[in-house]
C-alpha cells in the first residue's frame, strides 16, 4: 500500500481488516475521468458506464468475491475499424488468499491451477480495478459490426495459406 494514496484510490479500496464472516456489500461508479483512464487501460475509443455490485466474505486466509458488471464502451471492429458499441453484463467470482505464494527455486516446476486463490500483496482490495479487470475478461474478443465480412480476394480463399505466393505459378 502507497504512503499517500490518492482519493480515488483510497474511496475504491476495501481493507482485509474490515472484513469478516459477516458479508459484506460493495458498489462501485466509474466517474466520468476514471472512466476515461479505464479506456485508456482497455485500449478502446471510450467506456461510457461501468458499475459493478460485490460482496466480500473473508474466512481465515480466503476471501471469496462475488460480483455483477454492467459496462457500455464503444469498440472498434476488426473488419472494417468502424466503431461500434458493446454492452456487458457479467456475474463472477474470485478467490484470493492472504497467504504468500511458496518460495520457489530455479529447479522446481510450479503449477498453477485456475481454481486457486490469487495471493494478495497489499492488505486491500481495490474495487475499482477489480472491476476494470473483470470488463476486459468480459468484451467480446474480437468486435465486429453487424454484417461486417472479411473482404474477398477473388479467389478461392478456402485453399489459400500464408505461404501461397511462394508456390510456382
């Protein structure tokens, strides 16, 4: 944790103190300047909302988040990089641990498996980057406008590879 954290930082993050077995509701309001360095993050035109409801329960060295997401950005379509706008709605939940990760030397093999807690650094959550971050898991992976096609190149595309124009004519 920063010595001097700024406002916006201190209004998104949640203590591991503060938390119990008791849980507990968060919600989180892009203003419109975070909003403009969540696009920023994202590498996307513009993200006009981003709302996101939590719930925190921490037990032991677990703390278990639930949360939903609403987000409206506008994207740019791989096509024909027009803009076009997207809406998300997602529910999700993530686990983390206040335990360290294991030491590891150069000769061990690590494995991380995805239903393992996410070990905190810092004795808080920050709210608002949790929400950034579940947003870019969340957009679509490849935007594209409403009957938007690849353009042709006049010939059979099924049996074109990069490698093509290096065969003989």
């Amino acid at each position: 944790m920063t010595a001097n954290p700024d406002k916006k930082d201190a209004a998104s993050r949640v203590g591991l103190a503060d938390l119990g077995d008791t849980p507990r509701p968060y919600q989180v309001r892009l203003s419109p300047a975070e909003l403009e360095e969540a696009a920023r993050r994202l590498d996307v035109p513009a993200v006009q909302r981003l709302e996101a409801d939590f719930t925190l329960i921490k037990s032991g060295v677990l703390i278990h988040l639930t949360g939903k997401l609403w987000a409206d950005l506008t994207r740019i379509c791989v096509v024909t990089l027009d803009e076009l706008p997207e809406s998300v709605a997602a529910d999700f939940a993530l686990d983390f641990t206040t335990e360290p990760l294991p030491e590891v030397t150069g000769e061990e093999e690590v494995s991380i498996e995805d239903d393992e807690p996410e070990p905190l650094e810092a004795d808080y959550l920050d709210l608002h980057d949790i929400a950034v971050q579940q947003l870019s898991l969340e957009m679509t992976q490849y935007p594209r406008k409403e009957g938007a096609e690849m353009p042709s190149s006049g010939k059979d595309d099924r049996n074109l590879s990069p490698f093509s124009i290096l065969k003989p004519n």
